[in-house]
C-alpha cells in the first residue's frame, strides 16, 4: 500500500512550499505557496509524534544548514536529508541523525554526465543503505529527463526501466519528483506515476501535483502500492485545503 512519507521544504532556513519550476539561480524570487510561522524542528518533532517514517529534509540552496540540523536533532534517525549533498559531506549529515542522505547533482558533472566514480566514492564512505538517489525529472521529447541543480538543469539521465535497474544495485531507495508539477497542486503526472509504478526494484518515494486524497488514492492504483508518495502545497499543515494531515497519518497507519 501506497504510505505518506511527509517533508520539509527549506528556503533560505525557513520551511515553504515552492512551485518547483520557480527555482532559479538568477536571483529572482520564485513563486511560493507557503512560509510557514513554525520551525523545521516543529514539523520534525510533529511527525515524530505520529510515527511517521521516511521522510525527508530538502535544502532548496544555502542558507539552510542550521534549520535542517535542528530538524534532524529533534527526529534523529528518523528523517532523511538532500541539497548539496556530496561524498565528502555525508557522513558528517548521517552522523547528525539523518536516517539516509539524498544526492542528486553531486552525481554529475557540469554537463550533466552520470559520474560514476562518485557514486561509487558514495558506496564506500556511507553504503548503499544510507544512500537514496534523487532522480527528479522533467517532460522532454524523450520522455523524462532527471533534472540537477535544483531542478534547472537536464542531465543525460533518462528515466527508464533500464536505468532504474541500473542503479538500484547503488542505493536504498529512489525519490522522484516530477518537477514540472511539483508545488502545482493540479494532479498528478499519471503516465510517469504508471511508469515507475510498473517497475520493481527498491523502494520509491513519488512526489509532484498531488491536490486531493484522490490524487493520492490514485498513485496507490497506478503502482499497486508499490511506490510510496510526498504531499506538499495542498496539504493543510502547509496552508493547503485539499489532504488533511489527518488522513494520512491515518490511512498510513490503517495499512
């Protein structure tokens, strides 16, 4: 069964709702759904109190270091943590009390060439079970195309069965956004639900344009419960009105 795995999103050390497509280097501000009053640690400390498991801390840029150590010291074990992740930062983040760490860009070079030889580095300093790749992608001609660099940039990834089987072997899981709907709240992008929905391998967190429990029911059907899925801007805790907490927690919990 599909399970909620909730997040907290980090811009500039405060936890938002971003609109995914937004997020540039430019310095022009992007379009933003939510700024919340409370702390990271307070979101953190709420799904530790509903046993909530697998969730995970983004880094949307600099500036977000000490509201994601504070997170993850008032749920140790029980978070994970992505932006800006490299081999030689992650075990310094593992030993913080992130449950797993999240890589993506560190993973490719400027161009957007797969770095092996990272991946690897990242095998041996942390081991598979405290590595989950981010393969965040975006619609092309070819079908998705895992996105870095927060999203901006195409990488020569593409999102296939193939390439899923290929780097299975490398982590614990996979989080996948889909970024061109990400933060949207207008639905879900099915055909890449029902695509990674048919593949079987290790564990998967979907994430992107989720608006109502339906939407959420949905992915659940799609991939037979395979792949696990993230709520953000249409959540209530984020000033949302289409999924209350509530019901994920327990509907998580009922399964």
């Amino acid at each position: 069964m599909t399970k909620f795995r909730p997040c907290i999103d980090l811009h500039h050390g405060q936890v938002k709702q971003i609109v995914g497509s937004s997020l540039t280097d430019d310095g022009a501000a992007p379009r933003t759904n939510f700024v919340a009053e409370q702390p990271a640690s307070w979101y953190a400390e709420l799904y530790k109190r509903d046993g909530l498991t697998g969730g995970h801390v983004i880094k949307l840029g600099p500036g977000n270091d000490e509201a994601a150590l504070a997170a993850l010291a008032a749920y140790h074990g029980g978070l994970q943590v992505g932006g800006g992740i490299t081999a030689d930062n992650a075990q310094q983040w593992l030993n913080a009390g992130a449950s797993h760490v999240i890589v993506t860009s560190a993973l490719f070079n400027a161009s957007g060439k797969l770095q092996h030889r990272v991946l690897h580095e990242l095998e041996e300093r942390i081991g598979t079970r405290h590595l989950v790749l981010d393969l965040s992608c975006r619609r092309t001609g070819k079908g998705w195309t895992v996105a870095m660099n927060r999203w901006q940039t195409l990488t020569e990834l593409e999102i296939t069965p193939a390439t899923l089987d290929a780097l299975s072997s490398h982590c614990a899981e996979f989080l996948i956004h889909a970024a061109d709907v990400e933060g949207k709240c207008n639905g879900i992008d099915r055909e890449l639900v029902e695509l990674l929905g048919s593949w079987r391998g290790c564990p998967m967190t979907y994430a992107g344009g989720i608006s109502t429990m339906a939407d959420f029911e949905q992915i659940d059907e799609l991939s037979h419960g395979s792949m696990d899925a993230t709520v953000g801007s249409a959540l209530d805790i984020f000033g949302g009105h289409g999924v209350r907490y509530a019901d994920l927690v327990e509907r998580t919990h009922r399964g």
